[in-house]
C-alpha cells in the first residue's frame, strides 16, 4: 500500500521502477556472465605466476651454481652435479611444456579486459539512469547487457582458444 501511494502522486514513477527492475535483473545475467569469470581469473592466475617465478628463480639460481659446484671435490660430489644438471634440465623441460608465463599473462589479460567491459556498462547504466525516458532508457540498459554478454564471452573464448593454442608436446630429438 505505501508503494501505491509514493508512486501514484509522481508521473513516471511506475516506469522508473521497471527500469530499476529491469537493471536488477539484468545484473543477475552480468554477475553469471562477468563478475564470475573475473573472480575466476583472479583466483587462478596466482599459481601459473608463482610457478613461473619459481621456475625461473630457482635455473637461474641452479645454472649459475652448476659451475661453482664441478670445481668442488668433497665425497658424492659428482653424484650432487648430476643431480643439480638433471634439475636444471628438468626444470627447463616442464617450464617450456607448462608455459606458465603464458598461462599467466592470458588470465590476467582476460581478467583486465572483462573489467574494462565492466566498467563500460557501469557507464551504460549511469547513462540510462540519467535519461528521461524510462522506456529509451530500459532500449540502452538491453543494447548494453546484449554488448556486456558478448564481450565477456569472446574475452573468455579467446582466452582459452590462445591456451589451447600454445600447448604443445615436448620436442624430443634423438641423435640416431
């Protein structure tokens, strides 16, 4: 009842609240469609990048000390040397298959580039909620969720087409 009666002394006040109705529903479709998969690439673009610092950090560190340690001569050093050579070897190996730098850099492109979408339809809804016309404004509020939907998904779709894209097997020659 107390609806009823603030929205019946003011003129366009019933198509307002549409538009607001409107908006919220379409929020629902902008929280599936993008805020998820922006807190998806937050959450997951952590460890491709704690990896590839890791890796990184740990041939150098093992490369440079490679040298140093066949000057050493103390019991089981040749054995140390090999294993240190067969780190080094190993860890280039699952870096080059991995590709966490890639991995890394694509989450966080696609994560930037759905926030740039999200902010565009905040500026959407700002522009449709300044607008007299309720009905011109719910046009723009649904030409901007249309737009939101198809952003997010072509961001998430290239995404994961340049990851598929970059896998590769291992390269193996063999000296025959």
């Amino acid at each position: 009842m107390i609806q009823e009666e603030s929205s019946a002394g003011k003129p366009g006040a019933d198509s307002k609240e549409r538009l607001e109705s409107l908006i919220s529903a379409v929020n629902e479709l902008k929280n599936r469609h993008l805020d998820a998969p922006i807190e998806w690439y937050q959450t997951h673009s952590g460890l491709p990048r704690n990896l590839f610092r890791i890796s990184g950090y740990s041939l150098i560190v093992l490369s440079v000390s490679l040298p140093m340690l066949t000057l050493v001569k103390f019991k089981g050093s040749e054995l140390v040397v090999a294993l240190v050579a067969l780190l080094i070897a190993a860890l280039a190996g699952v870096s080059s298959f991995a590709r966490w730098d890639s991995q890394w850099r694509g989450y966080k492109r696609a994560q930037f580039s759905l926030e740039g979408t999200q902010a565009l339809w905040e500026l959407k809804l700002l522009e449709a909620r300044q607008m007299d016309d309720p009905e011109e404004a719910a046009k723009v509020v649904l030409q901007g969720a249309r737009e939101l939907i198809k952003f997010a998904k072509t961001i998430v779709t290239t995404e994961t087409e340049e990851f598929f894209a970059a896998v590769q097997l291992p390269q193996i020659t063999s000296k025959t």
